[in-house]
C-alpha cells in the first residue's frame, strides 16, 4: 500500500496494519523535516507531487518489495505540499516472519521512493530576508 496524504502522518494506525500474527518481525522508518541542509539553516519544505505518477510508481515499488523481500505487508506514506520542521514527512513499515528481511525491504522501500517516485522538495531557509528556497534534487 503506498498513499499521499496533506494531512499529518499517524503512525499508530499504520502500524496497526501490519500487526499479523504470522509475522514475527515489525521495521519501520520515520522520515522527518529537519532544520538544516548543506549548512544552511532551514524553516521549512514543500514537497510537490504529480499524484498519478507517484502513485503508480509507489505501489509498483511496494509490489517489487513484496516479490523480492518475500515480506507479507509493507505501507509507505508520503507527505506532500507545506511541512514545517519536526514535521513527519515520510512512513514506511514492513512486516515479515523474520528480521532481516524486514530491515532490508524497508530499506529498499525508502531509498526507492526516494530515488524513483515522482514528488520534488523545496527547502525555504532563514537567512533569507526575501523567503530564498531552493528545489532539491531526488536522491539517496
């Protein structure tokens, strides 16, 4: 399952859903806005997204995951538009029989949406008096 949201990320529902008593093991990852990049001070993102082609390409990379993980759950959730510092901007959860399948499907989930699902970040900085920001390119 992979979904956009604009509003704030609770993970206690999400995890809920991969609560399966078959599966032994639980991973998941948080991704937050941070107050800095590259040495500059920052006061907030804006994530834009092109919801039919991220949505496709993320329930494609939750679908790759669950083929070669052999995991039986994983979610992923993606902000978008403002977030401010401290805010939730990314969930992914997986859940398996075993650990160390789990780590490594989790890590894949979120180092493949970031790399391949089409949603762009701006990052507004503080020292700016004249609101400077600057669009990141997608990466690792």
């Amino acid at each position: 399952m992979f979904e956009l949201t604009k509003q704030p990320i609770d993970p206690n529902p999400l995890r809920q859903k991969l609560l399966v008593e078959r599966c032994g093991a639980f991973v998941s990852f948080e991704g937050w806005v941070r107050n800095h990049h590259d040495g500059k001070s920052v006061k907030k993102l804006y994530y834009q997204v092109y919801p039919e082609l991220a949505l496709n390409s993320g329930k494609q990379i939750i679908q790759d995951a669950l083929a070669e993980f052999a995991i039986d759950h994983a979610v992923c959730v993606h902000r978008t538009g403002q977030l401010e510092i401290g805010d939730l901007a990314v969930w992914v959860g997986v859940s398996i029989a075993h650990r160390d399948a789990a780590f490594d499907a989790c890590r894949y989930i979120i180092d493949t949406v970031k790399q391949d699902v089409a949603i762009w970040k701006r990052e507004y900085y503080v020292d700016s008096a004249d609101e400077q920001s600057q669009w990141l390119e997608n990466s690792l």
